[in-house]
C-alpha cells in the first residue's frame, strides 16, 4: 500500500473503525474484514478475528473467501441480467413468461404471466419472500421446474429471495448455460478453495460444518448457485466490483442511470437505497446505496462522497441461532467513515 494522499485518508478511516471492529468480536461475530475503495481505486483493509472455530481455530486474512449470500443479487445477478438487456436480448418491462413461457402454464391467470423483469429486480413482484425449495427434491433441473409451475399467490411486495432465484433461470435460459459455468471476475467464485475460506454454518440438514460450500440451503439445492446465493468473494474482490460501481464502468451509462432510478422509498433496481435506518448508516450522502447477505456481508456505495466500503464477517458461525451484533454495528461503521472521509 502505497502513501499518497488518499491512500493515507482511507488508512486513517479504516484505522479510525478498527477499534469498534474489536469489541464487537465474539459470538456472533467470530471473524470481519474492512476495506474502503475510492474512485481512483485506492484501498485499505483490515482483518481481524477468526475465519473457523471449530472444529479447529483459523486467524482470518484479508485473502479469504466470504459466503457472500445475498450479494449474489447485485454483484452477480443483477448485472448480469443488465447485459442482456444492453445486448437487446430482454427488457425490463418484458414479462417473465415472454423468456420463460413455461412459467405458470396452463394454470388460470398464472401469477408469473403478471410479473416483470424490472418488478423482480426491484423486489416490487408480490412474490412469497422464501420457500423451502431445498425440502421439495434433491434433483436441481426437477426444482427449478417446481419453482416454474408453482401456483405462486402475489401479495404486498416484499423482498424475495424466490424472485432472484426465478431470476438465475432466466439467465441460465438465455445464455445456455449453468450458473456455476458463468465467467466471473478475479476474487468472485461459485467453487471457493474450502482452505482459503471462512466456515459458515454447522448445516444439521447437511449434518456437517460448511467450509467452502454454499450455506444457503436453496442455493445448495438448485446445484450450489442461484440467482439469489452462491456467490463466494475475497474481500479485494468485493472492492473491486464496488470500485466498478463506484466509478460507473460496471455496465453502460444507461444501463446504470435505469438501475439507479428509485423503484420505491427504499429500493433501486437490486440495491437498497439509503433511508431512515438503513444499514449504511445515518451520515451516508442521500444517493448513496448498499446491500447486505445472511452470513454476515455487506457492501456500500457513496458516489456522492467517492469511497464505497465492505464488512464482511461469518456471523453464522459456528449457528445462525445466536447474537447478531451486525444490524448496529454496520451502522456505526458507516458513519465513523462518513465522518472521517475526506475527499482528495
């Protein structure tokens, strides 16, 4: 790491954050890593904790590989599903039956036929948040047909996990291929070195601790990767898809301008966008936007300001059922680097 100027200010930020980072390891929270990027693709990042307990004890570094969760939808998906439409291949108002005809057919006024690219992205479909799809069959190509033909019934929007997973069909439909099959760039994977990452969950379905694994039951059931989950990422590599975003380079300039515009108070297309008590905390700039992932993961971008950041962690280690200090401690992070930037 170099020492020009913006590279020390993001030192100083992440130095400033390091201290709260300590006092909040322990259950719940056995390992995190912190990184800031600016627009010129300066960074700094520290690792603190354990990426495993048990059943033995392994110090985390900055190289490790995080189950990313639910930042497969807007690292992977999401993107992905904008170069098809930059490629004129769909539209976002197209319904979903246009790509998938099969979806819902032969059922009165299927639910799917009313749904569309741009409501699943943005979470506004009325599609159920979660079903146990990992509990319908054990066969991939047999689930994902379920989740096609399921009598889904829409209700008030909520955010939906069963619509990115309708999402990773569709991408598999249209490039004739398997997600886990699908280039990803450096520091992303489907297929992480179990050495090189961070435990997540003693699975009592799978009956074993989850090294390198997905621990997304549903993801693990659809063939390892989905719309949804599956994502597997080393800390530079979140940074570096951050930058991406951060620097608008990421997609074409219309494609980001149509994922950027507001869908509802608290949504773009894929991404949260900032609002009272929200993860990023109450300092980040009015456009600035984020996600977060079950397992402890979390990105945030302020284009605004110029920097964007990552708290990664495997907080359902060694059990989801324990203390989760994250929900505060993202926002105290959020604004203690708010506080301390200074732009160059």
């Amino acid at each position: 790491m170099g020492n020009s100027p913006s590279t020390t200010t993001l030192k100083e930020m992440v130095d400033k954050v390091v201290p709260v980072l300590k006092t909040a390891l322990g259950p719940g929270l056995p390992g995190v890593a912190l990184g800031v990027v600016d627009r010129s693709g300066n960074r700094y990042s520290a690792a603190l904790g354990y990426s495993q307990l048990e059943p033995e004890q392994r110090f985390l570094t900055v190289d490790c590989f995080f189950d990313l969760a639910s930042l497969t939808k807007i690292l992977f998906t999401l993107p992905e599903v904008m170069k098809l439409v930059e490629e004129g291949r769909l539209d976002l108002d197209d319904p979903l039956t246009t790509h998938l005809p099969e979806a819902g057919w032969l059922q009165e006024n299927p639910a799917l036929a009313r749904v569309t690219i741009r409501q699943l992205l943005a979470h506004r479909s009325g599609l159920p948040a979660w079903a146990p799809v990992y509990t319908w069959g054990s066969d991939p190509q047999t689930l994902k047909a379920r989740l096609l033909q399921d009598a889904w019934q829409l209700g008030e929007p909520v955010y939906s996990d069963i619509g990115f997973m309708l999402l990773g069909i569709l991408l598999e439909r249209l490039r004739g291929e398997d997600l886990r099959s699908f280039a990803l760039p450096a520091g992303l994977t489907f297929t992480p070195d179990p050495n090189r990452t961070a435990a997540t969950e003693r699975c009592p379905w799978r009956g074993r601790m989850l090294v390198g694994e997905v621990h997304d039951e549903n993801a693990f059931a659809l063939g390892g990767a989905a719309g949804h989950a599956g994502l597997f990422g080393t800390l530079d590599g979140v940074l570096d898809q951050a930058h991406a975003w951060l620097s608008a380079s990421i997609l074409s300039p219309a494609a980001l301008a149509a994922i950027l515009e507001p869908q509802s108070e608290d949504r773009l297309l894929g991404w949260v966008r900032r609002h009272p008590g929200w993860s990023g905390g109450s300092l980040a700039s009015p456009r600035a936007y984020g996600h977060t992932g079950f397992t402890g993961t979390g990105v945030w971008i302020d284009p605004e300001r110029g920097y964007a950041w990552a708290l990664l962690s495997n907080r359902v280690h060694p059990s989801r059922h324990g203390p989760n200090p994250l929900p505060e401690l993202r926002r105290k992070v959020g604004n203690i680097l708010a506080a301390a930037w200074r732009d160059q």
